[in-house]
C-alpha cells in the first residue's frame, strides 16, 4: 500500500520542511492528534517512530515524545537520525516502570505535549512512544487518541495468544520485524491467525522496516486516524 496515495505532492523530503501537504487528510481545528506507541523492550517501537517520522514529517506538523526510564536514549536515536528537526522531539525520563507515565501519572507526557504545542503553534499529530514494558501496558485516553501496541517475531509467535490488554484492546496491532521469522523459529501465520483471533475485529499489520522503510500500511492507518478523529481545543 502506498504511503503517498498515488499523488505526486513535489515537496520536498526535507524533514525540516513542515508545510502541510494538501493532498494529506490534516488534523481537525483544536489541538493536535495524539498516537501512542508502545510494547515490549526490543519490539521496534523507536524504529517505527522514525519511519513514520521520516514518511510524515515533511507532510504534517508533527511533534514527538519518548519515555525511557533514566535517560533520554531514544529521543537521542531520532535526534541523531535527523527524522525531524530536534527541536520537535521531546524527551521523558520516567524515573519508574514506563507504564507509570503513559497510564497512571501521565503529568510529564502532558507537559512535554504541551511544550511542543506551544513551540510550535498548532500541530497536526503528536507521537508519543512508551519506553519499553510488558503486554498489560496501555496509554491513559487523558493522554492519547489512538494506541499502536508493537510486538515482534522475535519475542516468539506464542506473544499474540498470551493476549493482555496490549495486546487485546490496542487500536492498531503491529507484528514487528516479519523478516527475521525463519531465523528464529517464528510461524508467522500462526502469529497473525492468534493476534485477529484475540482482537477480534481490531486490525492487525505485520510489517518489516526492512522491506517497507516507509511503514506504508501503519502510515496509511496513521492518516485514517487524522482523518477520523475530532478533538476539540482545549
């Protein structure tokens, strides 16, 4: 699936370039969109955060926030990966489990939001990436719109059926790094047939950033969100 919907926009990739695109569904009048993103230590959450940073950034105003626990390791990565200019990356450092921060004291993820906002003026989506926890970790919906929960075949196909709220309730499912399947041992379709049998009608993606750096599907997702949800000003 394409991520630039067939259009040709001519703008630049420039990830500093933050003119909308008109061609791209654009947040409603009020305060940004938020998206969530979390799973599991080593799934690929700060990897996705990139692509679509580098897929989005040049399109919409969009803001970043990353939690880790005692520093700021993946703002850093996506700082140094030059995926938007830094100044709209913040950095959380929870100081105790990531679930903490994005679904009990969401306080520091609410200021950091709100920093970028007012830096920024008005933005279109803010993503807000957990640090890495286990499958009961969920965002708070004071905090965040919409949730991607991020696991990989790494972590073994048994991840999906051993479901948790993660896992079950999630608006987007995310099966990580499908690449590396046969080099771990990981079916894959039994990985995907347990993921739709947990969530229902909840929609699942697999994906490998290796063969689509774009994440293509998740990016068209994200769009569908923008297009979706109305939040009003606060």
């Amino acid at each position: 699936m394409s991520a630039d919907h067939g259009h040709g926009h001519g703008h630049s990739l420039d990830p500093t370039v933050t003119e909308p695109d008109p061609h791209v569904p654009q947040a409603p009048s009020g305060r940004a969109v938020r998206i969530g993103i979390g799973g599991p230590v080593g799934s690929g959450k700060t990897a996705l955060v990139a692509a679509l940073a580098r897929t989005l950034g040049s399109r919409l105003r969009l803001g970043v926030v990353t939690n880790d626990i005692y520093t700021t390791e993946d703002a850093d990565f996506l700082r140094r990966a030059g995926v938007l200019t830094p100044d709209r990356i913040e950095a959380v450092q929870t100081g105790c489990c990531p679930h903490t921060a994005i679904r009990d004291d969401i306080t520091a993820n609410l200021d950091a939001v709100e920093l970028l906002e007012e830096r920024f003026g008005d933005l279109d989506l803010v993503l807000v990436e957990s640090g890495g926890d286990n499958l009961t970790a969920v965002f708070s919906r004071g905090l965040i719109d919409r949730q991607i929960f991020v696991v990989d075949v790494a972590g073994g196909d048994k991840v999906p059926r051993k479901g948790g709220p993660g896992v079950t309730t999630a608006d987007l499912l995310v099966i990580n790094k499908v690449d590396l399947a046969p080099y771990v041992g990981a079916d894959l379709e039994v990985m995907t047939s347990d993921a739709h049998r947990m969530r229902g009608e909840l929609p699942v993606i697999a994906q490998s950033l290796v063969t689509d750096p774009a994440a293509s599907d998740v990016t068209e997702w994200v769009l569908a969100q923008l297009a979706a949800v109305r939040v009003p000003a606060a």
